[in-house]
C-alpha cells in the first residue's frame, strides 16, 4: 500500500506559475516511473507528464502536447516526492491534479498503477 498525497495548487492568474508536490510514503516496491494526471470539472482524466528514472542511466520525461514548453516534471528521491512547475499557466489548466506510479502500456500511453488519492485544485482565472 502507498500513501500519496498531492499539494501545492491554488488559484493563480493567467500566465502565472505554481509548483505542485506528490510526496510518497507507506509500504510500496521500488518504482521506476511517476506520473501526473489531472481532471477538469465534467471531463474524464487526463494524463499530463511523466518521469522516468533508473539508477544508471539517469532519468527521462515525457509530456502530454498541451503542457509542453510550459511544464516541467522533476523528482527529489532522497524526499520520496516528485514535483510538477507549471508556467504560464491558461485557464484550460484548470483542474484536479494527480500522481501516481506509471508504467509504459502497449500503445506508448502511461497507465496508473495505484488507487487516486484526493489531487490538488489548480484554478486559473482568466
């Protein structure tokens, strides 16, 4: 069982940039891969970035389209917590943010290991 808690969200003005954090603790195997998800009001969940890293090779991202450029996706493992800075934030991030553990499913998607815990509110007025 892993326990993850997101923080970090808040009401932000258009262009304006917020650091979100996935902090991780309980019992849970070693993973390789991290990712954030969000949920807009009435929308299905969406996948939003990706980290991937391994002791000897370092580590790589991935992003959706519309976060690209204006997103990035880092981790402190010594912490247990992964981060997601957004910049230049628009109204159309607003959302319920999410992590979760990821793994590379067969059509190049990233699928959600782990039961959602309660997100973080990201609102993004205009």
């Amino acid at each position: 069982q892993v326990h993850l808690v997101e923080s970090g969200g808040g009401l932000v003005q258009t262009g304006g940039s917020l650091r979100l954090s996935c902090a991780a603790s309980g019992r849970t195997l070693s993973t390789n891969a991290m990712g954030w998800f969000r949920q807009a009001a009435g929308k299905e969940r969406e996948f939003v970035a990706a980290i991937l890293w391994n002791l000897w090779s370092g580590y790589g991202t991935s992003y959706t389209d519309s976060v690209k450029g204006r997103f990035t996706i880092s981790s402190d493992n010594a912490k247990s917590t992964v981060y997601l800075q957004m910049n230049n934030l628009k109204s159309e991030d607003t959302a319920v943010y999410y992590c979760n553990a990821v793994k590379r499913g067969p059509g190049g998607d990233y699928v959600p290991l782990g039961s959602w815990g309660q997100g973080t509110q990201v609102t993004v007025s205009s």
